[in-house]
C-alpha cells in the first residue's frame, strides 16, 4: 500500500471533492450528497437527464464543502490497530456463527495504515464483489458519459435489429433519469415505423443482429441453478419488469418480438422474425435508433442492486473496446489488463466473468482495498460513479435491510456478495467518530452442514451476514 501521507493535505482533498464530501453529523445517518438524494458520507447519484460530468456541482461549493470535510474528517480520531485486529479475531474465531475460510483487510482510508488483517492476500471466490473490478474497468475503459445504441436498419424490404449493448430497454415512456427504461421498445418500434412509411414499406422481415457478442451464451463456472439470475450473454435485452433479475430465454428475440407488436400497432405487417449468424448488411440503411443510459448510470444501477445483466453486458463490451473477443473470456482479459495499468495487485488473481456469479473468479480482501483507496484518493469524476453506485446501509439496494440498528444507517457503503458458498463485503465503513476506513471481507467455501458439538448431528451452518455486520459494528464503534 502506497505511501499517502501528503494526501491528508487540503490540496488533495479538494481534487476528491468531485466524489465525495463528508459532513459528518451528530447521530444516526450522515448526509453528504449536495442533494439530500440518500444518506451517507459519498457523494450520491443524481438525475442525468443526458450524459453529463458526474456528479454536476458548484465549483465553489464543491471547494467549500472539501475543506469542511478534511476539517471533520481528518480531526477524527484514528481507531487503534491492536483493537481492529481484535475484532477480526473475534470474527475468525466465532465458531458458533462462521465457518468456512476468512480474508479480510481494514485500512485508514487517509494515512493507508494497515489496521487489521486476516490472510488478505489468499485469492478467494468473491460472489458479486467481482462487480467492483468490472465497474471501474467500464469506468476507465468505455468512459463514463457513454452510451449504447440499439439501431434498425433496412435492406431492401429486411429490417435488421443490431444490438449494442443496451439490455435494459423498457416498455413504457422512457425515463431518462433511469438505467432500466432509459430507452423503449415502443419508442424505437414508433421512429422506425415512421422512417419505413416515410420509403414506402409497410411489409417487412425481421432479423435480429446479436452478432456483436460471441457465445458461450453463459459462463461455464456458473451453477445451473443460477443462471436464472443472469440473461444469456447478448447484446440486446428487455427485463419483464423493472424489479426483476429475470430476462427469460433468448432475450434479443423477446425485444424483436415486443418490437414486432409496437410495429404491427403502427401499421407495419412483420411477416417473419428470425436471428441472423452473420452482421448486418453494410448496405443496411438506418432507420432508427435508441441510446442506453450512460456508463454511470449503468455502473451505478448495477452496483446498487447487484445486477448480473448489466455486468456481464459490461465486461464484454470492455472486450470490445479493447479490441478483444467479446465473450466472457475476452471480458475478463480486459479487466484484468484494465486493473493491471491502474495499479491493482491482480498476481494469482482469477477472472472468469464480469457479474461474479461464476464459482471460478478468485480475488483478494487487498485487491478489493486497492480498488476503493484507487476511487477515494486518484478517482475524482472518472470513478465516482463506482462510489456512488456501492449500497449504503440501512437504506437502498442489496444492504437494504442490514446495518438498519446500532446507529449503523448510512455509516457503511460496501457491494455486497453471496454465493452458495461464499458471502463478501467490500467498501467503505465511517467509524462513529467520523473517521473513514477501507475494507474487505470474504467468507468461502462456506460448508452446508455442521456438526452440533452438543447432539453430535448434522445441522444448517447459521448465516455468516450477521456475525461480519456485527464484526463491523464493532469496528464503527472503536
């Protein structure tokens, strides 16, 4: 870990304003964002209604609101490293509650001390911690104010659907504030009706254009049983509704199919809709197209909920912009490149997929670390959607209903991980004295049974979430 005493420094500081800004407050939730949009001590998402620097705020007040935060910030005092690796211990050795193999690292997010540690350079399987790598790899490989277009384009009396990367198309009026519904099917169907009556077509074929994404269609390293959780890898999709992970079966298909009724509604007759095996025509003429929302939006609606989806969407269009295969394989190349130029440690790293559904990724509690200290120190506007997007306890996303009690809401901004076998947690904890760490903890090969040393019979292993949450609480409390 760097040396980064000079980073105490206002000057610093006042460069990380564009991500975070910290007011620390009395009790309970402590609200940084300029906008009382969520609490926290991150600067938070704010509505886009295009693509725009991210987040949009007042110079001055940003250059304000920096020296309040070093001011209240950095006179926190630093809780003691013996006491931290206390409370580790406490954890590694609560047999009652953990089993399974334990990583963890905690560091002073400003003078990078190294507070406690348990094995935090053993790679282990990170469930959705993985996201992380594959949101700061978008960030910084794709940019993010881009976007992704979904385009149709005719060839005599054909229509193809070219799909690029855009798998959250909604079916209502489009919601530029939002990642899923940024564009529509009803949308798209209502423009490329009008360019194909504006030539004279009212009869069509339909081919669908998937060939930007090569198959595998899902990781091999992921469980049968989960792949319920993760549309097949295309690059086109729609979610049956916003609140569901479940895209179904061939979801490129299911948007040409909502797309054929849309264009059936406006009068145009689709007499047959198939998937093509080779790229549009180049003598393929435009007719319409929509955009996805921004890589910020996406890193941000993917992080906070822990979207499958979208990360694999993301890693393998990083392949692409890399100039590799875009498949899961090519995905996960470019990550790792991405993370090796930045810096991060990715020795006897795995990477296998972009979502961490697959049981073969294998990172570490300092590669996760590094990431967040990355954000917090160089980030600036590039990355703060990464911090942005991570949920926040108490209050949003997949650590909704955790760190709601103790006077935890809003002091812990982490992605969460679960896997049959493994549950992660990685981020950013504001002790209750205001001071801000970096940590990591994974928790795999987590057995399904254990023995009761009392009755000597098999018996559930009891959930790990709550002995780590009550880890970190006594972390917050030092």
């Amino acid at each position: 870990m760097r040396d980064r005493r000079e980073r105490a420094k206002l000057k610093a500081v006042k460069r990380q304003a564009f991500v975070f800004v910290i007011l620390a407050l009395a009790s309970g939730y402590v609200f940084a964002d300029a906008y009382d949009f969520v609490p926290g001590f991150l600067t938070v998402r704010e509505p886009e209604p295009v693509a725009s620097p991210y987040p949009e705020l007042n110079p001055v007040e940003q250059e304000g609101q920096s020296e309040l935060a070093l001011a209240s910030f950095a006179d926190a005092p630093m809780p003691k490293a013996a006491q931290v690796q206390k409370a580790l211990d406490g954890f590694l050795a609560d047999n009652d509650h953990l089993k399974g193999h334990v990583s963890a690292l905690v560091v002073d997010a400003i003078t990078g001390e190294t507070l406690g540690e348990i094995d935090p350079d053993t790679p282990r399987t990170p469930a959705s911690n993985m996201k992380v790598t594959t949101a700061l790899a978008a960030l910084d490989v794709l940019g993010g104010d881009t976007a992704f277009s979904t385009i149709t384009a005719l060839d005599g009396n054909t229509v193809y659907l070219i799909g690029g990367g855009d798998v959250l198309l909604g079916m209502e009026d489009p919601d530029p504030n939002a990642a899923y519904g940024h564009s529509s099917i009803p949308q798209l169907a209502e423009a490329t009706a009008k360019a194909l009556k504006d030539k004279g077509v009212t009869s069509i074929s339909l081919r669908v254009d998937s060939t930007l994404f090569a198959e595998p269609l899902y990781h091999e390293g992921v469980e049968p049983a989960n792949r319920q959780y993760v549309m097949q890898a295309r690059p086109l999709g729609t979610k049956e509704a916003a609140n569901t992970e479940l895209f179904g079966e061939d979801p490129d298909l299911r948007v040409a199919q909502l797309l054929t009724e849309k264009l059936r509604e406006q009068g145009i007759e689709v007499d047959s809709v198939e998937r093509t095996s080779t790229p549009s025509p180049e003598s393929a003429i435009e007719l319409a197209r929509v955009e996805s929302a921004s890589v910020r939006q996406l890193v941000d609606y993917m992080l906070t909920n822990s979207d499958n989806s979208t990360a694999e969407t993301l890693a393998h269009l990083v392949a692409v912009k890399s100039g590799k295969p875009a498949s899961f394989a090519g995905g996960a190349d470019a990550v790792r490149n991405t993370l090796d130029s930045l810096g991060v440690q990715t020795d006897d790293l795995i990477f296998a997929d972009g979502s961490g559904l697959s049981n073969d990724n294998r990172l570490t509690a300092r590669a996760l670390v590094e990431i967040a200290d990355l954000v917090w120190h160089d980030g600036g506007e590039k990355y703060g959607a990464l911090a942005a997007g991570l949920p926040v306890g108490g209050y949003n996303g997949t650590l909704n209903s955790r760190f709601m009690e103790d006077g935890m809401g809003g002091l812990v901004h982490a992605k969460t991980g679960s896997l049959s076998k493994v549950v992660s947690l990685s981020g950013y904890l504001q002790t209750k004295q205001g001071r801000l760490l970096e940590f990591a903890v994974i928790v795999d090969d987590i057995p399904d049974k254990r023995v009761n040393p009392e009755t000597e019979e098999e018996e559930p292993v009891p959930a790990v979430k709550p002995a780590m949450d009550k880890t970190l609480v006594a972390i917050a409390n030092l």
